[in-house]
C-alpha cells in the first residue's frame, strides 16, 4: 500500500513509518523541515517536505495514497493554540477531499468526545466533528491516552522542588499510552478495510496519579517523591514561571481541571474500552529514568 504519514518523525511518526516500511509498504512522510530529509531517506521513505497550512502541497502528497495519518503537531504556535489546530485540520479535510483518499486514521485523544474542559483536546474535538463530514473517506479516530513522554516535562521539579505534581488529586485515575503502542494501533487501522467513521481508543496503561509518583519516583532513587495537589491557580503559575506562553499554561490547567472532574475520562471509560497497549508505567519508567 501507499500510505503517507504526517508528524515528520516525531514518537508517533518514526516508529509508524518504521513498522509500515518493514511490512513492506511504500511510505511518504510529510515534514516541514527540509533537515529531516536525509533521515526520512535513511529509513527508506519517501520524504515531502512542505507546509501543512499549503492546501495544494498536502493534496499533491496525499494524491494516491490509499491511506494517510493525520496528526496535528501538539503546540502548532503560541497563542490561538486551538484555533489554529482546527484550521489545520480544516486543510487536512480539503486535501482529503481533493486527492480523493479512501482511508485516513487520525490521531485524537481521550477526552475528544468532550467541548469542554479538556484543554488543548479541544482542538481535536472539533476535528472529529470536521472529519466525520468529509465524504467518501473513512476515518478512524483513534484516541489516545495521556503520553508517557508528557512526564519528561516533570524532571525539573522533581530535581529543583523534590515534588511531582498536578492540579488534579493522587486518587485521580488516568489512561495513559506509549507512543509506540499507538504506532502499533495506527499502522493495523492503515490497512484495514474499513468504512464510515470508527473510533479506536490506544490506552497502555490506567493509572493513579499516585503511582506516578511511586513508580517514577523509584526508577529515579527517590522512593519518598510525592504527588502534589495544586491549585489551578498555582499550577498555571507555575507553567508560567516554566516558561510556557500564557495560552498553552491556560489550556494544560483546563486539562488537569478536565482530570480532575472526570470529563477527560469520561468518554473512555463510557466506551468500556480495553486497554490493549504492551508498554506499562514500570516499562516506561526505564525510559524516564534514563532521560532523568
């Protein structure tokens, strides 16, 4: 099959290509960076170098594909954050519809079944709602839980502060995913010959905010790290002290608001959906312990 991917090659992008291109598929990776070329070569794709916000280049690329992943990047600009992850969704949609494609799987995210209270999951809410117009494409909305990787973000207050943190409570449960497990997921619904639009939910594991604390804590030497409640407004100050623009603080505190309330969840567990991912927190806090 021809199947194109977008994401460059980020955690979900290269292992995806790298798992399509050993089941012998031809595989076109889209990447704004010209720089990436020669590492999209290396793996034995085809590389497409342009902008997502290029209607006409995304249609050129996507232009007999017989199926494409859709992912928008996860901080598309600073300010108007969902917006902005809408209209890129918005060019998605036109390109699909002007190369004809017959399967797309996009990448969403647990709590897109929600308008509000998710933060920047937002952006994706609407996306679905777009896609699920777009006529003869069928869709797989595969929705993800809370990344692994987001916790690499959490090791300078775990070396400055001696704390791990949220404004949600240790008692909070929250599905959370390997970026290699939805790699796995995306690359069986590539290929499936499905019709209308479907949704997939790509959990690894279901977790107490506690255990992120234990268990991190642990593959770190610091078997005692807490798991510290914030207030909204502590947790927005903090990102912002962090350095993160004034939108994107917004939007991530709304998220561990959503957590904290059930919205976020709230779909998947509705869903009864299984976990089906291989990697579990104690797997990945090798990865986290050698980032640290």
């Amino acid at each position: 099959m021809k199947i194109v991917i977008t994401g460059s090659l980020g955690n979900t992008a290269k292992p995806l290509a790298q798992q399509l291109l050993s089941e012998g598929h031809e595989i076109t990776i889209i990447s704004s960076s010209e720089a990436r070329k020669h590492d999209i070569e290396s793996l034995g794709a085809i590389p497409a170098i342009g902008s997502i916000e290029d209607v006409d280049f995304l249609a050129q690329t996507f232009e007999s594909a017989d199926a494409v992943f859709l992912m928008t990047p996860p901080a598309i600009s600073a300010v108007n954050i969902v917006e902005n992850t809408i209209n890129a969704g918005k060019n998605y949609a036109e390109a699909l519809k002007k190369a004809k494609v017959k399967r797309a799987v996009m990448l969403s995210s647990v709590g897109a079944e929600s308008p509000v209270e998710n933060g920047p999951i937002k952006g994706l809410h609407h996306i679905e709602k777009l896609y699920s117009n777009v006529e003869n494409t069928s869709f797989t909305f595969l929705r993800a839980g809370y990344f692994y990787t987001n916790f690499f973000n959490d090791i300078p207050l775990i070396k400055n502060a001696g704390i791990i943190g949220g404004n949600y409570s240790a008692e909070i449960n929250i599905p959370l995913v390997h970026p290699k497990d939805i790699a796995k997921a995306a690359a069986e619904e590539l290929v499936k010959n499905e019709t209308g639009k479907n949704i997939r939910y790509i959990v690894s594991d279901t977790r107490n905010a506690s255990d992120f604390a234990k268990v991190l804590g642990a593959s770190v030497e610091k078997p005692e790290l807490p798991w510290i409640e914030f207030s909204d407004e502590d947790a927005f100050n903090g990102m912002i002290q962090a350095g993160l623009p004034q939108n994107m603080a917004e939007l991530y505190t709304e998220m561990g608001k959503g957590m904290r309330t059930g919205i976020i969840q709230k779909d998947f567990i509705d869903h009864r959906a299984p976990v089906t991912g291989n990697i579990k927190l104690e797997d990945f806090a090798k990865e986290f312990a050698d980032k640290f």
